[in-house]
C-alpha cells in the first residue's frame, strides 16, 4: 500500500476510535443546537505570533538562522492543515524564537496567495512579485521543508495563475518538479 494510502487509513481509523470515545464520553445529547461564543484569536499588534501555545498536536516550521533552516516545533491545539502551516510560517518567529537567533526570509511578503493539497503534493499558488530569484532561496526551501513535514505531503509544487513555476535550489537551479526537504538539506542546520 503506498504511504499516503496507508496515512489515510491510519487517520481514519485514529478518527473512528476518538469517535467512539467521544460518543461515549458521557455529554449529553442536545434536542437542538445552541449557539457557541468563540473568542477571536489575538496576536500582538505587529503582526508577529504570540508565545508558542500548547496542546497535543504539533507543528514544524523551518526559519532560519546564521543562513540556515531550522526546524522549530510548536505546539497546538489541534493538528494544523497545510493552510494553518503556511498562515504560521509566514507569521515569522515568535518572541522566544527571536531570543533564540531564529528569522524569517519571509517577512514582510504577502507570499503565498493559498496552498491546497491533491493526492499527496502541496500546490502552493504565488501571487506576483515572488519570482523564484536565486537569492529567494531560504524563503522557497522554508516553504517546502514546512509543508514535507506533514506525513501526507510528499512535495511541494509552486503555481502562479495555476501554471508552474520554476523555484531556486540551492546549486542555483531553478525546478519546476515537485520538491522536498531533501532537496533543501544542505540549508538544514544540523541540531
């Protein structure tokens, strides 16, 4: 069974336990909805992301430091999709992460006009102004080392008005294919 088959069916079997438990929690069942005051999610007035949250899904997000990726774990409520992943990316490091050496080479970029996932790769859709220029390549390599951390995306695929786009690498190539972290280890700090 080939992995991202195997993923699915692992998720819907993980989905089906936690329904089961979830039904026999003990919640009362209700005759009719009721309404539910969620509060907004606040972040800090300069756009930067508040203190790393907590919760038992996790998340990876590459930034950089001294010129190199940096894998950086956080913890969430609930498991990101790959839109959350990229909202998160692009939000840059929080204030610990910046007490820590780490950036972005995303900042200040409205970068990715929206991401969406077919059968195992992350099409990434890029608004104009992000070319694919050589020196833009930690800002790409964070991108699909962030998404590939995901178990079910295998590679990242960068569009403009749905067309592909030839992104850098770091030997100065440009690739059209779909890419992943290992196309980006030589930018990976070790530890």
């Amino acid at each position: 069974m080939p992995r991202w088959r195997a993923g699915f069916f692992a998720r819907g079997c993980v989905l089906a336990v936690v329904a089961g438990v979830v039904a026999g929690c003990g919640v009362p069942v209700e005759d009719s909805p009721r309404a539910v005051d969620v509060a907004a999610p606040t972040r800090a007035a300069t756009g930067a992301p508040s203190a790393a949250a907590s919760g038992p899904a996790a998340e990876s997000l590459y930034l950089v430091r001294d010129g190199s990726l940096v894998a950086v774990q956080r913890r969430l409520p609930t498991e990101p999709d790959p839109q959350r992943l990229l909202t998160d990316l692009l939000a840059g490091p929080t204030e610990a992460e910046q007490d820590r050496g780490m950036s972005t080479a995303l900042g200040g970029r409205g970068v990715v006009a929206s991401v969406r996932l077919l059968e195992a790769t992350a099409y990434v859709e890029l608004p104009e102004g992000l070319d694919g220029r050589n020196d833009d390549v930690l800002a790409f390599g964070q991108i699909v080392c962030t998404l590939t951390s995901r178990p079910d995306i295998l590679g990242v695929l960068f569009t403009r008005q749905g067309v592909r786009i030839g992104v850098p690498l770091p030997d100065a190539s440009l690739s059209q294919e779909p890419l992943r972290a290992a196309d980006y280890a030589a930018l990976i700090a070790n530890g």
